[in-house]
C-alpha cells in the first residue's frame, strides 16, 4: 500500500489549519465582487477540512495595497464565502499578533484573516512574518495556485515552519501540468498567444522539447513573421527580437517541431474596436495592423488542434478585448473545446475566452493561476509547491 500523501497524509481532527487561499477577486467601484470563481474553486478543501474536523484559518491578498488600504479589506470575500459554504465566517481585522492569535483560537468553523499585503515584508518573504503567521496554525495547507510562484511569507514561508500540504485545487493544478509537461499523449500541441514574443522566450524555449506542434499567434507572431521576411505593416513588432526567433524557428527545425505562424490577418487601420478593417494576406501593406488572425489561418490551425491528443492553450489570437477582432481567438477557443484530447487552458485572456464562450465545462482543465502556469510552462519550480514538506 503506497504512503498517503497531501491532505490524506494528515490528521485534521482538531487542528488549526492554517490555509493559503487565493481569493484576489475582481470587483467594482463599490467593492462587490463580481466574479466569485477563485472563491468556488477552493470551496472542496475547506469544505475536507471541515469534514475532517479541523478549523480552517484562511490568508489571502487581495489587490497590491501599500501598506492598509481601506478599500482593499476582505470583508466582502469573507460575505460571498459565508454564502457559498451555507455557514458563518469569522473575519478578523488583522492577519498576525496577540489578538489575532487569541481570536483563531477561539472562533469556531471558518476564520478568514486580513489581507496579508497590508503586511509590509509579506512579498518580501519575511522570515519573521511567516513566524507570526506559523503560530496561527498546527498545519499548513496551500490551496493558492496562482500566488505559488511567489516566495512570499504566507506562501512559502510558512510551508517550510509547519507540516505543510497541497489542497485539492493545488494538487489538480500539479497533475494537470504533469500531464500535459511530462507524460503527454501524442501529438502533443501547445498554442501561446499574447502580444509579446519577450513575455513567452522561456515558454517557447522549453515547450520546443516537448511539443510535436506549436501555434503562435498575437501579436507576438508578427516579430517571428518580420525574422521570416515578411511585410508586417506597422504591427506589433519587438526588433530586439527578431535573432531570438530565428534561433527559436531555426531550433523547431532541428528537433522537428512544426511551428505554425498566421498565413492571413484581419487588418486594421487604427488600434480601436471601430476601425477600418480588412483581410490581408500573408504580407501585410503598409499603414497597417494585424490585429486578429485571418480566416485561412482560423482553418489552418484549428484542423491542427482536432487531430491533437494534448493541447496546451495559453494567450489570444488578436485584440480579444475588442469585439471586432474577436473571431480568431473564439475560433481557437472552440476548437480546443471540441478536441476530444485532454485540454488545458491557463493566461487571464485564454480563459476569460473560454468563459465568454461558455466553453468551460469542455476544457478537461482550466488553470486559476497565469503567472504560476506560465512558470512551470517555462520549466521553472514553483516556491510554494516545492516547499511542501509532504508531497
């Protein structure tokens, strides 16, 4: 019988355990949330915890404050939380020292602390912040993806002072990418999309030995054309570039990944939802600006992503954000949906098409965290996952 690992591993019954949660949500001006997904997406764990008889303590940041900021304060997650459980939620006014301890200790059912970065060293990795936070709890649980690229004090750092495991969003995360990263069924086809070739070097770099098929679209795609030789009118364009994608082409060459580029544009004369637009081909006349992938491109790559087996989707195909150049990520983003191999999607854009859609429930997995997908995309190990001291 193989050793029990994550939350399996430990007995709750009784315990504080103190959670790292990542419940950063959007809201608006009058500060109601208006989009509860990271909230739902950790409901499993503290409801395990609950079950299991233990007393859920629960950090989380929410925004980038400097220092406290009133505006910022996390009692409307605590309200939707309160909600979505059926159950009260005890919110404290501050997430370390005396008081604070005294009240963890003496709530019952769930505790949801201040929002850590009103803690000055907690993106700092305060060592001594992650010892007040420590006493808080008996065991650490991190269910945060999306913060566990960050060496932070509520992160890392108290996984490496407590007994400290992945929650079930987090240990959904890790199987996913290793899936996908380590052991992917054939083909294998990673789609980056996004307006820089510099924010996804890393990404290309490593998914060029994994991948059988790589899609690049957005603007990103315009440098890679412009190393090719092609017009690009006055696209988006990183000269600086322009040697690191020769080199990224002249390496799919060598190990035999095909890289598909966009054969046709949906071309604008300004960068605004009601500018002149047109179809272009390949070489794009002066004056003006990809700003979607053409109709041919549409066909070309998504008849690639029905015959894939793992398909990987990270960033838009155009100017998503503008209903006029829309077309060539929805296409995209149903064909991923359609594909009957296992489909993972992460980046705040890929999914916010997904969601637009109403693709969700087709994707085999949605990532809650973009920074932290995009890392282990570049082959990086995340400090919160790796400071785990049971697997």
């Amino acid at each position: 019988m193989s050793a029990k690992t994550g939350l399996d591993a430990l007995d709750l019954a009784q315990k504080r355990v103190l959670m790292r949660v990542d419940f950063n949500v959007p809201q608006d001006e009058h500060g109601a949330i208006t989009d509860d997904t990271r909230i739902r997406a950790a409901l499993p764990t503290i409801q395990e915890v609950l079950k299991k008889g233990g007393k859920p303590i629960l950090m989380t940041h929410l925004g980038r404050p400097k220092g406290v900021d009133e505006k910022l304060r996390l009692d409307p997650v605590a309200k939707r939380l309160s909600e979505l459980l059926g159950a009260p939620v005890t919110k404290l006014q501050d997430s370390t020292g005396p008081e604070v301890e005294k009240a963890a200790a003496a709530a019952t059912g769930v505790v949801m602390l201040e929002n850590v970065r009103f803690n000055k060293g907690e993106t700092k990795g305060d060592v001594e912040l992650a010892k007040s936070y420590a006493k808080l709890g008996d065991v650490f649980v991190n269910d945060a993806f999306g913060t566990s690229h960050r060496d932070e004090s509520s992160v890392s750092g108290v996984a490496r002072l407590l007994p400290s495991v992945a929650g079930r969003l987090l240990e959904k995360e890790i199987a996913a990418f290793a899936r996908v990263l380590e052991k992917p069924e054939r083909p294998f086809l990673a789609i980056l999309g996004g307006a820089k070739v510099s924010d996804k070097l890393l990404v290309i770099d490593n998914l060029l030995a994994k991948v059988d098929v790589l899609i690049i679209g957005g603007g990103m795609a315009y440098t890679f054309l412009k190393a090719q030789g092609h017009a690009i009118g006055k696209s988006l364009c990183e000269d600086d570039r322009l040697d690191t994608c020769k080199a990224a082409l002249a390496k799919a060459k060598e190990l035999g990944v095909e890289i598909l580029l966009p054969i046709d544009h949906v071309v604008a004369d300004e960068f605004k939802n009601d500018a002149r637009s047109k179809n272009s081909p390949l070489d794009i006349p002066g004056g003006w600006m990809a700003l979607d992938i053409g109709p041919k491109t549409r066909k070309l790559f998504t008849d690639k992503i029905a015959g894939a087996k793992t398909v990987m989707w990270n960033g838009p195909m155009g100017v998503f954000e503008m209903e006029s150049f829309r077309q060539g990520t929805a296409s995209v983003g149903r064909a991923v949906a359609d594909c009957e191999g296992y489909t993972v999607v992460g980046g705040g854009d890929s999914v916010a098409a997904i969601e637009l859609l109403g693709l969700a429930s087709k994707i085999k997995h949605i990532s809650t965290g973009g920074g932290a997908s995009l890392e282990l995309l570049e082959g990086k190990a995340l400090p919160g996952i790796v400071s785990l001291s049971i697997p």
